[in-house]
C-alpha cells in the first residue's frame, strides 16, 4: 500500500540564478508566505549550495524543508570541490535533487553517476528527488516507460524508502509554455501504477515550466510541483500554494 501523504508540494528550485544576498532576502519572502499561507500544503526550498544554512534557519522554524540541488556520489574526503551528501544533511537538507537533466545532458552524467549520487544520498539521510523525463515528444505509453526505466536505474542501489519523483519532459523545462495537461496527465497515470508496485512510499510531482494554473489542470493525477523560474516571483509561489490548498482541500483527519 503507497504511504504517500494527501498533502500537496510545491517544491521549488532556484538553480543559481539568483547570487547570496538576492537568495536571502528571497528566503526571508518566502518565510511571509509560508507563515501567512493556507494551511495543507508542504513546501521544500532548494537553494544554492551556499545558503543551504541560512536556508535551514529561516524556514525550518517555519516548518519548510530544505533541500540540495545536487551531491557528491563520493564520501567526504579527498574530493577537491565535492559537496558530499553527509556534509548537505549536516547543514540542514533533507532532501537531494538527483538526475536532472541539465546534469545529465548539459554536464554528462551518466546513468551509473545519477545513481551512485541517489545512493549516496540515501546512506546519509536524505530523501532522492529523481527527476525523469523523455527528451523528445513521444507517446504517453512511450514516455512512461521511459521514465519508469530512468527511475529503475536511479535507485537500483537503494533500498525501499521514501522518494520524490519529479516527471519533467526534457522538451518542456524551460520552455514557454508547459507541457500538455492530457500528456501529463496519462504518463503520470502510468507511472503512478509502477511506483505503487516498486516504491510505494513516493509523491509524484510534475515539473517543466509549471508556475500558477497547472496544478489545478493536473490534479489528482500529480501530488504537487516542481517549480524552476516561474516561482523566483515570490508572489508567483503563494499563488501556486493557494491553489494547491483550494483544489486538493482539507486533508482528512487521521482516526
């Protein structure tokens, strides 16, 4: 049976496009939204590596997790420049981003790097964000089994656990308009039923353009979003975190 929460999350990544002080004052914005926002919706921040400590200090007090955007596949030690995952989980993550494709296709990481990085994360406490995505327009039936291979690969070394999976079809990440909800929507499907089977406790989240309005065209199909530079507008993220409460609802009471 899934352990997945009926929460939505809206996850957001700032890549680098914003430098230190710009990161922080952004974080102090975001801190507004999450005490002043409705409640039921989960957000997790990942900032550049630099603020990952400040980060923790100004949401975690406010209940938003915090994660990387990236790890080290290797343990600390003799790595110049490495960020080992023990060192991200002692300043404060919870969650490592793994496999996006602009480090795959624009830095050439490989399937067996993605995979050692997920390991690697796992063994120092942190929860995989996978992202997976088909690089050219296919099939809905297609573009699942795609994913679901990525996915298979990213986490052969993990044990069972709790993971994040972001869906972001690679012809749609920073483009101007997301991708088609009917696609979305039958390859989540899809991908939806392999995870129940092979890692149950997992949230589904589409990423790719999304900013305000596509949650509610995904939904219940997706548990929430991952959102790149439509949500580095502070008052773009508390529109997308008041939809999200308005179209999932109240979650229901536990007995």
């Amino acid at each position: 049976m899934s352990a997945r929460t009926t929460r939505p999350l809206a996850a957001v990544s700032l890549k680098t496009y914003l430098g230190q002080a710009d990161t922080l004052a952004w974080l102090e914005a975001v801190r507004g939204v999450a005490v002043t926002g409705p409640a039921g919706v989960d957000l997790l921040v990942l900032p550049v590596a630099t603020a990952l400590p400040d980060a923790a200090r100004v949401l975690g007090a406010v209940g938003v997790r915090v994660g990387a955007q990236d790890c080290s596949w290797t343990p600390p030690g003799a790595y110049t420049g490495e960020l080992p995952a023990e060192l991200l989980a002692e300043v404060g993550a919870e969650v490592v981003e793994i496999g996006h494709a602009e480090r795959t296709g624009v830095l050439g990481e490989d399937a067996a790097v993605t995979a050692a990085k997920a390991a690697a994360a796992v063994r120092a406490g942190l929860v995989p964000l996978v992202c997976v995505g088909e690089d050219e327009r296919v099939s809905p039936e297609a573009a699942a089994s795609r994913c679901a291979a990525q996915l298979d690969a990213a986490l052969r070394d993990v044990p069972e656990g709790p993971v994040l999976v972001a869906y972001e079809p690679e012809w749609a990440i920073g483009a101007d308009e997301p991708a088609g909800p009917d696609h979305v929507r039958a390859v989540c499907r899809r991908l939806r039923t392999h995870l129940d089977a092979h890692r149950p406790d997992h949230r589904l989240l589409y990423g790719g353009t999304a900013g305000p309005g596509v949650f509610t065209r995904l939904h219940p199909d997706v548990d929430g979003l991952f959102l790149g530079r439509r949500a580095h507008e502070v008052a773009a993220l508390a529109e997308v975190i008041e939809e999200m409460a308005r179209v999932a609802g109240p979650a229901p009471v536990a007995p």
